[in-house]
C-alpha cells in the first residue's frame, strides 16, 4: 500500500495500531522506494525566490545627488532581497549593518541635495 501511495499515517489507521513502531514493523523499505521518494520531493519542491532584476539606469537619470539617491535605493532593494534569502543568521547581521550604513548614507545624500546642515 505504501508503494501505491498511501501514508504511513493512513497505514496506521487502515490497520488499526496505536503506534507508528507497529505499523513500521510491516513495512519494507527498499533503495528504489527511497530513491522514487527523493525524486518525487525534488520535483515538488518549491522553487527558490529568484531576485529581481532592477532596471538602473547605466549614467544617472537626474545627475549628480539625484542619480546617486537612486541608486542606493535600487542596491538597498536588492541587498534586502538577498538578505532575506540567506540561511546563516550570521550573514544575514551583516547585511542588515550594511544596510543600515547604505541608508545613513543616503540620508546624507538627500540633506546634501536639499540644502540641509
């Protein structure tokens, strides 16, 4: 039945025991029931959220302050879409400082083009 699909949950019910060791006892689990199991999980799976691709302009839309204001906004976009992909806790720390620091800096950029002190 295990081979036809059914769950090893749905088994145990099927067959009435209180413990998943008892239905265990019965079943046989060979290399090609391991093997279509893994593939059937790949398959399944869900793909990886791909990150998108930002459209920066290659020289500055607006010029000077402006263009840069940009583009530390598309690279903190992006940096953040990494950052929540990342498995090591540790790494994603630092990208979060980094990001932090990338925002002081255009903070400062947009006090620079306002005029502000």
């Amino acid at each position: 039945m295990v081979r036809c699909g059914v769950s090893l949950p749905a088994l145990m019910q099927l067959l009435g025991h209180k413990d998943i060791r008892m239905t265990l006892r019965y079943v046989q689990v060979t290399q090609q029931d391991l093997q279509r199991e893994f593939h059937t999980a790949r398959r399944n799976a869900a793909q990886p959220h791909r990150v998108p691709v930002l459209a920066v302009p290659r020289a500055p839309a607006a010029g000077g302050l402006p263009g840069i204001a940009q583009a530390l906004t598309a690279t903190r976009h992006l940096l953040e879409m990494y950052r929540r992909q990342e498995g090591s806790e540790k790494t994603r720390r630092k990208l979060q400082r980094l990001d932090r620091r990338l925002l002081a800096v255009a903070t400062e950029i947009e006090r620079l083009a306002t005029g502000e002190k």
